[in-house]
C-alpha cells in the first residue's frame, strides 16, 4: 500500500511544480515506484516539466468522467525502467471538473500499484487545493525566503491542520546564499521556527534548474549541481535515511586559487 | 393531355413515374386506377416491386406513404422513391462535408478547434493546443500540440503538416507521438509529411510524394451526394 504525498504551497510560482518532478525523480532513482499526479487543472505544467507532454493521450478527467481507464492515463517516463508515472491534468476543463470523492478513490487505486503517489497541487485554496489535500496522507510545503510566501504558508499550514493530515514538512526553495547571509532575507532557521514545522530540505537558488526544466529535464538526474544535491537529500529523508542540511557557508575561494588554482 | 402517372418497365424492375406538373389529387386518381388495372391484369403470382421517381418533387413522408398505401397489397411492393430535388437541408450538408473548413489562427494550450469534414489550418497549434476533424488534416504552419483526424473512426483520413517539432497525431483510435531532436538541422527544415493509417491498422509517416499513391481518393471529389 502506498503512501500519497500533496506538494502545495499557496502561493503561486515558488517551485510546487519543478518540487514535484524532481522529488518523484529522486525517489524513482532510488529505486521506488512512484506516481507524479498532477491537479493543476486547466494550466497544467508538470508534463512539460518532465518532457513528456506530446505523450499524453488521456488525462484525470477523461478517468474521472470514464472515458479512459486509469492504467490508459498513466504516462511511463522512458528514462526510468517502470518506475516513474504522470497522471497528467486536463488543459480544457477547469478545476471544478474533479471533487474531493473521485480524488480519493482514484488515489487509492493507485496507492495499490505505486509506493509514493506525489499530488502536485494548483496554487491558491480553492477547489483544486481541496481536491489535493482531501486524497493525501503527508503533506510537503515549499515556501521561498520571501515574506509573501510564507505568510500564504502558514494560511496553508492552518487549512492543513484542519484535516486528518498530519503537520506539513517545509522545503525552503530558490534560496540564495549571499542574500541569507547579509540578512536581507529570513534565514532557514527563522523561517522554519516561524512557520513551527519540520524542515525537510532546503534548495538553492541554481539556474540550473531552469534549464533542465525546459529540456524536460528534471534537475536532479545530473547529481552535480547544489539543486540536484538538495533534492536528492529530501527524497532520502522521505525514505526514512538521516541526512545532514546541506551547508549554507559560501566557499570562499581566495583570489590566488583562482588565478594559480591552488592556495588557500 | 399527359396522364399523371405512367408506368415504365426497365431491366432493373418496374418504375411508377409521376408527373410533377400533375396534381397530387390527380395522382392518386389515377394511381388507384393503375393499381386497379395492373393487379387484374397480373395473374401471375409474383411480388413485384416498384420504384417511384417523382422528377421535379419531393414528396413528403405522409405524402409517400399514402402513394405506399394505395399501390402495396401481397403481391405489390414500393421498394423506393427518388426525386431531382435536393433539400437545402441535404445540400448545406453535403456543402459542408465536401469542402474544407478553413481556420486561420494561432490555437493555444487548452484550445480545441473542431470541423466536420476536412480542414485546413493556416497557422500554429501550440503544445496542449488540439485541432480535431471528422475528415482529415492539412496544416501550413506548425504543429506542436495535437492534430486528431478522422474523430469519428475514418481511418483513411491523413494529416499532413511539416513534422519538426514535438507533436502527437492521432486518426481514428490510433495514437502516434512524434519526437524530434533539440537542434534543428538544415534538413528537417522542409519535411512536409503525411501520416496515415496502413492496412496493418498502424500509424505510419510517409513523405508527401507517395500521398497521391497511398490515397488516391483525396483531392478528387467526385461530386454529388450520389456519387460521393
């Protein structure tokens, strides 16, 4: 049986998507078999994210109104031997087309095949974040060091403690060092005390990301960037693994290495 | 003066000709004297069956039935009716399968343009955009999203569109994805293709010199709703 994961946000453009695809990524190479459901409905993204979005034939309404099984709309991402899946999201129908009832009893037929089932949640809390919510067990909250963000956070992190799901794991994301550092932004710490709930994992800022993005590369399947590190960091920590917080410190590197590559 | 309606014996069977000049009064008149003159005569035993051309009218299905009435008994039977007439009904139909919807326009993520019968878009399907028809596809522009021809199950329909992007066809119940490479060369510059549907029932993409080959029907209508 397995275990269904919502990664909402409240507010819009802080990572929810780019999170959802590369945490699922990361946990596939890990070795589990996991199911990216994607409910933004009518604005959809998480295929694209994962390149796969000229392979969609059936999406979520066409299952919920019975014109596609559920198997007919699972999209396999090639990359990964049987192990990752989309449910895409329809484009030409709204986020009304769906209710919390439906959700849950498609998640939990696809609890019966998948060991995570990540639910990529709309911004805002209307009925695509109810839907999300009202199918999962756990819940990741991805918030930027921005006071906006986390102010939607924590309205989210109140609706959350509503529901039978128990308190949300935060992932800081897009975080950049030398703003942390010179104060001009809360610092993980503060954020994470403000907010009063699990740290999960934390994201640097890395253009990076971006470019994979848009190859339909998810960032993590080149383990040598920050992003990719931060990322694969939160999917062990879901699996249970203790692992340490990457380092915020900036390397100094010191005009001499740079110029002769070595030195202090 | 020319009776109302004549009898006709042709290879095919009998045929009734009415006059359309005659008035459907006088039709029935002389059809029941007719009738009445054909079933002393005929002492055969055999069914007959009668064809009725009403030339320059169209009868109406009350008015058809009555002509029915008055011929059929055991022996006698109306097999069909034809007339020269076409109702507007029948020719903005034909109209509209046999020519080509024309769409200019750019259709975005999420947009679905529909036609019965052909089309022909001038313009850009985007990625989640989706054009669909009943008859086949002709795209100049691009196409990213998806074309779906022949909706409802004609599987000779084609789709023909330059195929360098990332796309999906679909005709009739058949899916196909396209994918192209990142970088572009010189040569997938001018790939104006088509895909169809083989006996095989197998999506395939072949160029454009062998549409003509593998389809000889489109581009060709023969015209009329009888021969089309």
């Amino acid at each position: 049986m397995g275990k269904a994961i919502v990664i909402t946000s409240g507010k819009g453009g802080v990572g929810k998507t780019t999170s959802t695809a590369n945490i699922g990524t990361a946990l596939a190479l890990q070795g589990k078999k996991v199911c990216l459901v994607d409910m933004d409905i009518g604005l959809r993204n998480l295929d694209v994210i994962l390149g796969l979005e000229n392979r969609i034939i059936y999406d979520i309404i066409d299952v919920v109104e019975g014109r596609a099984k559920l198997h007919q709309a699972l999209i396999k991402d090639k990359r990964f031997n049987d192990q990752l899946f989309l449910l895409p999201a329809a484009q030409h129908a709204d986020k009304n087309a769906i209710n919390e009832i439906q959700m849950v009893d498609m998640v939990e037929e696809l609890k019966k095949d998948f060991e995570y089932i990540l639910i990529d949640c709309p911004a805002g809390i209307e009925q695509g974040f109810k839907n999300s919510i009202a199918a999962a067990d756990d819940a990741i909250l991805v918030t930027t060091p921005e006071i906006s963000a986390i102010r939607d956070a924590d309205r989210i992190i109140g609706l959350i403690e509503q529901t039978a799901i128990e308190a949300p794991q935060l992932v800081i994301n897009r975080i950049r060092k030398g703003m942390m550092e010179a104060g001009d932004v809360m610092d993980v710490e503060e954020i994470t005390r403000h907010l009063s709930i699990k740290l999960l994992g934390i994201i640097f800022e890395d253009d990076e990301v971006v470019r994979a993005s848009n190859k339909g590369n998810p960032v993590v399947l080149d383990p040598n960037h920050p992003s990719s590190q931060g990322y694969r960091n939160i999917a062990r920590r879901i699996l249970g693994d203790t692992v340490p917080l990457m380092t915020m410190k900036e390397e100094k590197v010191s005009i001499w290495k740079k110029i002769f590559g070595f030195g202090k | 003066m020319k009776s109302a309606v004549s009898l006709k014996g042709t290879q095919e069977g009998y045929q009734l000709i009415i006059q359309s000049s005659a008035s459907l009064q006088d039709v029935y008149e002389e059809l029941e004297t007719l009738t009445l003159q054909m079933k002393k005569d005929s002492h055969t035993g055999r069914k007959i069956n009668f064809h009725v051309k009403t030339g320059q009218r169209e009868l109406t299905d009350a008015e058809k039935e009555k002509v029915s009435a008055i011929v059929e008994d055991e022996y006698f039977k109306v097999s069909s009716f034809e007339s020269e007439v076409l109702s507007l009904e029948k020719c903005l139909q034909w109209h509209k399968e046999a020519s080509p919807t024309l769409e200019v326009r750019t259709v975005r993520s999420g947009q679905i343009v529909e036609a019965e019968g052909d089309m022909l878009l001038i313009g850009v399907v985007h990625p989640g955009g989706m054009v669909r028809a009943t008859g086949s596809i002709y795209i100049i522009g691009e196409l990213k999203g998806i074309a779906h021809a022949g909706v409802y199950g004609k599987e000779s329909a084609v789709v023909v569109a330059n195929f360098r992007y990332n796309a999906q066809v679909r005709i009739g119940d058949n899916v196909h994805v396209i994918e192209k490479k990142d970088q572009l060369t010189d040569e997938d510059s001018d790939t104006t293709e088509f895909v169809y549907v083989n006996d095989l029932h197998i999506i395939e993409v072949s160029s454009l010199e062998n549409l003509k080959t593998i389809r000889p029907e489109i581009g060709k209508h023969a015209g009329g709703i009888y021969n089309g």
